[in-house]
C-alpha cells in the first residue's frame, strides 16, 4: 500500500535526521569531558576523538531506540496536524493500518539496535578502555597540551611545553623545574622529544639545546651547565591491571556467567530490541486527533512514558539480586507491563473510546 510505503519512507528520513540531531548533542557534551580529562593529564589530546567515536558507538544501542521512538511520534504527528490523518480514515485507513509498516521498522531498525547492543557497542567500549590504560600505564608527558603547566604523576617534575609540531611529533621552547626545601633543579631546552629506555623501560623527555640550572640552600650554591643533549627520566611505566567493565564485556562471555551481574547484562541487551518493539507500539498508541490541539502536552506526555519507561528498566539492572525475585524476571516484567499498556492504549485508540466520556451539556 501507498500510505504504508510513504510511512515507512517518511519515519526512516525522520529517524535518520533525529538520530544526527541526538548524536550531535551526546558528542559535544563528551566532547567537552573528554577535553577536561586532557587538561587533567588522563588522556592524550590526539586519542580525544577516537574515544568520542569509541564512545559514540557504545550508545548508539540507547540512541537508536530514542530517536526511532520520536521519529514515529513526529511523523504521525504532523499526518494529523496537517488532517492527512482525517482523510485516511474517511478512506477506510484505520490505525491497524500501520502495524504492518510499523513490524517491517521494528525488523529492521531491531537488527540495527542488536547488532550494537549484542556486539558493536560491548566492542567499542573495550577497546576505549584500552586506549584509556594504555596512556595510563606511560608518563604524562605523552599527552599533553601545549601552553599549560603539568605535573609528572609520581614525582616532582613540573613542565611547561610552549609549542609542538604536529608532523615529526618535536616539542619547541621546554621548562622543566623538580625541587624540595634544599635543592632546585631547572632546565630549558629549545627542543625535545618523547623516547624509552629500551634497557629499563623508562620514559625519558629528550631535551636539545638547552641549560641546567642547580641550587642548593643549603649550601648557597649556584651552577649552570649548558648541554647538546639531556634526557629526563620521567620513571617507569606502572604496570596497572586493566579490569573490564561488564558492560563491556563480549556477549559471548556473559552466556556462561552465573553471577547475578552479568545475567542481568546479557537479559539487558537483549531487552533493547524488545523495547523497540514496545515503543513502536505506544508510538502508535498515543497519537490521536487530539494532537493537534496540544501537540507541545502530547509531545511531553511521549517524553514522560520514555523517560518512566527508561529509568524503571535503570533500575531494574542495579538491583543485582536484591529482593524475592531475580532482577532479569522484574527486567521483562517490566517490559511486559509496559507491553500491555500499549496494546491497551493501542485498543482504545482503535475503537475511539474516551477514556473519561464528554459530560452533558
């Protein structure tokens, strides 16, 4: 049928421009944390935006759901702000009439959400937890920003780097400076680089052209020592355990967990593609005439059945065993009871019956 292409055509275009719009918004607000940690000194600004995509894609699952959710609500709510609505029901076009169209999004769009969900997602989020360890297994000095003052993590070394250039990786115009109560240490370079110790392992800050100045309080005493070449030993990498997050784990690994923890994680991946389905059909549900009279209510009353349905499934996955039932069995409870609302909503919507009858005049 016609409509039922045109639905389809039109909710995927809408599903498409909301999911950039949403994408958008999550990656600068990443974006943002992610430059406050490289001013911290917790990862490398060349890594920031292979960590925001990283990132990105460990959501998609979440955002996809979101977006297909609003585009459906968009769509039919413009069909009956514009009264398209209206004439398809004059022509026999009833709100059945999209559940055809309505499963035939919920496949696809559910492949899409699973394929994130149960494997790209997981994924994506190990292999940022990798980038992340492995810059905090080296010295701060791979990842800093040019023109602030930085503290090498378990010493007294302060640097300062004025410029870096981008193509040989070189640094330009250094001040390093280590010091106590007795003596002071600081160095000026013009140049240097990034190199290891291939005998201890260690990190070493190459320094070209530049002079060391040592003080002594004690003793009142004052040298300087020019040089061609200096390396600072910035100290051995600290070999750290990386710990994978569940969340991040290969579904395949969770099928033989026992713990309560990573049950719930696999019934939670899961249940995204079933969710879908459940919002596809509240979607359906809570369009009617009246959308058009108070399309901003009908829109936040949409937001706040999401929202509610979200946050209880939020819920659910921290509860970890507590209470007499098992957290995956109130997971799909909860899907279930948000099933049958929508098929109530969706009955009423069908038959035209007001849930609170007009008063008489």
């Amino acid at each position: 049928m016609i409509i039922q292409q045109a639905f389809v055509r039109e909710t995927t275009n809408t599903w498409v421009a909301v999911t950039i719009i949403i994408t958008t918004i999550f990656s600068v607000t990443r974006l943002v944390g992610f430059f406050g940690s490289v001013t911290d000194g917790n990862i490398p600004i060349e890594s920031v935006f292979v960590l925001l995509a990283l990132k990105l894609v460990s959501y998609l699952d979440v955002i996809l759901v979101l977006s297909l959710y609003l585009s459906v609500l968009l769509v039919l709510g413009r069909w009956i702000s514009d009264r398209e609505m209206t004439a398809l029901n004059t022509l026999g076009i009833g709100l059945a009439s999209f559940l055809k169209p309505a499963m035939a999004l919920f496949i696809i769009s559910g492949t899409i959400v699973g394929t994130f969900s149960l494997y790209l997602g997981p994924l994506a989020g190990q292999v940022g937890d990798n980038i992340e360890h492995d810059f905090r297994s080296r010295s701060d000095i791979i990842g800093i920003s040019v023109g602030e003052f930085h503290q090498v993590r378990g010493s007294s070394w302060v640097y300062f780097i004025t410029g870096k250039d981008p193509d040989t990786g070189m640094f330009s115009d250094i001040f390093l400076y280590s010091g106590d109560k007795e003596n002071n240490e600081v160095i000026i370079a013009k140049a240097g680089y990034v190199d290891i110790n291939e005998a201890t392992d260690n990190d070493l800050l190459v320094l070209k052209d530049g002079s060391q100045y040592m003080i002594n309080a004690n003793e009142d005493a004052f040298s300087v020592a020019s040089f061609e070449t200096y390396s600072a030993h910035l100290g051995k990498p600290n070999a750290q355990f990386l710990h994978v997050p569940i969340k991040n784990r290969p579904t395949s690994s969770l099928l033989d967990g026992q713990d309560p923890q990573t049950r719930v994680e696999l019934h939670w991946r899961l249940s995204k593609i079933f969710m879908l389905g459940v919002l596809l059909l509240l979607a359906l549900s809570l369009t009617s005439p009246s959308y058009q009279k108070g399309r901003f209510l009908s829109m936040l009353f949409a937001f706040l059945v999401y929202f509610l349905y979200s946050n209880m499934l939020g819920v659910t996955t921290t509860l970890a065993g507590k209470g007499p039932l098992s957290p995956q069995a109130i997971l799909w409870l909860t899907h279930l009871a948000f099933l049958v609302i929508g098929t109530f909503l969706f009955y009423i919507r069908y038959q035209n019956i007001r849930l609170m009858p007009l008063k008489p005049s």
